[in-house]
C-alpha cells in the first residue's frame, strides 16, 4: 500500500514547477531524456544549496 504526504507548497516549489512546465509546454518527453532543461539544473542547485 503507498503513502503520501501532505506538504505546502512553499515547501516543495521545485515539483510544482515542473509539473507546470510540463502541462503548460506539453511535454511528453521526460526531463531525464533531454538531461534537464537550463532552469531547472539551475533549480536544483538552488534548492540543494538553500537545504544546507
């Protein structure tokens, strides 16, 4: 059985803005299959180093 987790959004805005991305631009590729778009490396980074 799967387990889910309530969390706000402020806490976890690099997932809502993916999945903005990739309803608003319809991606049907994965982020994975084209390594990443430019802003969200620089995302990721940015929430990595914020965690610290």
């Amino acid at each position: 059985m799967g387990c889910f987790n309530l969390v706000l959004t402020e806490a976890n805005t690099l997932a809502t803005e993916i999945a903005t991305s990739v309803t608003r631009d319809r991606r049907t590729q994965s982020y994975v299959a084209y390594k990443g778009l430019v802003w969200l490396e620089a995302r990721i980074i940015q929430e990595a180093t914020a965690a610290r």
